[in-house]
C-alpha cells in the first residue's frame, strides 16, 4: 500500500468523523424534577376576591423513597422572599394585627401522608367574610416528618407557603410615599447604585415599578434602568429598600452637575411617585478640580479686596 493511498483513507475518516459530529451532535437530556426532595408550590399565592376565588390549591411533593407525613398549620406572616424581615412602622404590634390571616384560614386536611415519588393536593380555604378590609397576610407551615432509613431514623423540616389576599370591599387604600432616594456617589465617582425606601400607609400591598433615568446638565440621558425588576412588594403599614444598579450607556462621562429621576407607580389605581436629586461630578480630573477651586480662591481674594477698598471711601 503506497503512501498516497494511506493518505487517502486518513483523509476520509477524519470527513467522516467530523460530519458526524456535525449532523449527529451529543445528547442533550431534559433536567428531571430533584431527587431527594420534598417541595411544595407554588410557594407563594396572591389573592385578589375581586376576580379569584377564596381559596388555594397547593401541591405537596415527596420524591424520597420514604414515606413522608406533613401537618400543616397557619400562620402570621413574619418574613418575605429569602428570609427578608418586615420592616413595620411604628407601633407594629397594634398597626399590622388588621392584616393577620391565620385565624381565618382553614386547610381541606390537616395531615397529609404522601407515598415515594408522588404528590398530593391541599386546599387553602379562606374565610372571607371575617376579613376586614385591606390585604392580609399569612403562612402555611408544613412540617415534615419522615423515616429515611430501616434503623427509623427521622427527619424534620418545615415546607412554607405565603398566602397573600386582598380584599373586595371598595375600601381598599392604595397609598405610598418616598423616604428617601440617594446614590452611592462622591465628587470624584460616578454612582453605581441608588437606593430608596417605600413607606406603604395604606391596607393594601404595593409593588413599584417604574424607571430610574440620570441626565447630565445638557439633557442628555446618561443612565435608564428599570426598578424593581423582582416585582418585590411592600406590605402595608411597613416600609422597603429597593437598590437599583445604574449602568451608564456611555464610557464618556464628563465633569458637571447630573439629575437621577425616579419616576415610579404602584396599585391598581396606577398612583405615581416622581422624585428627582441633583449631584456633582467632577471625575478623576485632578487639574480641572485645582483650576476650580484655584478660580473660587481668586475670587474670594478679589471680593475682599473690593470691598475693602469700598469700606476706605
């Protein structure tokens, strides 16, 4: 076999080899529920009585090998998303009782046993004749029992639904103001981030949405960022902080005085809230900052000197 031949074969198997990962690509296989686990969803239910039903359907989920035991239990709501604890405004303990729900939620069960690698569904019954008017705000706390091994060991947790409700009584108050809005700037640094708190005084919840905009002293848009993109919500009678990254659409950012506008609404009256702030940038321009504060010193220098010779005559 000569080498030309040899070479020809070489040549038709590396073809070969390439078209095959060409038009026979690897397997991608679907993502499969987690194993191990026990769930339940959703994990958070928002009801308006003015379109949806007293009521919510929760599915229990246990894809360990063992047989699992829930009791499920009602409770005030203390916390929101990721452990976020809720910041009342003054007397909490009398302002936030008119929003509690644990006392006027029910469940279709209250203990659940659920088989490997099955699920179950529970009813979250709502009395909604004993709601005062505005939202109210509770938990459903599953509490797990199970036996993970022939030798009986057990294993406890909590599975945790947040139950939101608003009420259908033409007394629902939508109100809301600004605290405060500040930017994490210095003279020399343009802001990376802005802050501000929602104080909620109504009954109802409220989720901002809305747009943060900075201009330069021409009007030119330097900054638009949407807020609250995680359509986070403040629960009536409290207050939030809410952070905004600010990404710049532009490198060339030059020293002046620059507007932030906050421009938000909330509610299903769609209130709104404008707020605007002003802020000095002078950038890393040593030499400009010098010649500036040089130009204000000869000024004071020659003020004085005016007014000195003013006071002679």
């Amino acid at each position: 076999m000569n080498f030309h031949h040899v070479w020809q074969k070489l040549c038709s198997i590396l073809a070969l080899s390439i078209l095959s990962l060409v038009f026979f690509p690897s397997p991608i296989y679907a993502q499969t529920a987690p194993q191990n686990a026990i769930t339940v969803s959703p994990s958070i239910v928002q009801l308006d009585l003015a379109n949806d039903l007293p009521e919510a359907l929760l599915t229990y989920t246990n894809e360990t090998s063992s047989v699992v035991t829930i009791d499920l239990a009602a409770n005030n709501l203390t916390s929101l998303e990721e452990g976020y604890k809720i910041n009342y405004l003054n007397n909490a303990a009398q302002s936030t009782k008119p929003f509690e729900l644990s006392n006027w939620m029910s469940f279709s069960r209250n203990i659940i046993t659920i088989q490997p690698h099955s699920s179950t569904k529970v009813f979250v019954l709502i009395n909604k004749n004993q709601l005062t008017p505005g939202g109210h705000y509770g938990a459903v706390m599953g509490n797990i029992e199970a036996n993970t091994s022939t030798q009986g060991i057990a294993i406890k947790g909590s599975l945790i639904s947040l139950i939101f409700v608003r009420t259908n009584t033409g007394k629902e108050i939508e109100k809301a103001n600004l605290a405060f809005l500040n930017l994490n700037n210095t003279w020399s640094d343009f802001p990376t981030t802005a802050r501000f708190q929602l104080v909620n005084t109504g009954n109802v919840d409220v989720t901002p949405y809305g747009l943060l905009q900075v201009n330069d002293m021409f009007h030119h848009q330097i900054v638009k960022n949407i807020i609250n993109q995680d359509s986070l919500l403040t629960l009536p009678q409290s207050s939030r902080d809410y952070q905004i990254n600010l990404n710049p659409n532009t490198t060339k950012l030059w020293p002046g005085v620059y507007t932030a506008q906050l421009s938000l609404h909330y509610g299903k009256t769609n209130q709104k809230i404008i707020q605007s702030i002003t802020f000095l940038y002078l950038a890393n321009y040593p030499l400009y900052a010098g010649t500036c504060i040089l130009a204000i010193i000869i000024l004071v220098i020659l003020i004085r000197i005016i007014y000195s010779r003013f006071l002679r005559k």
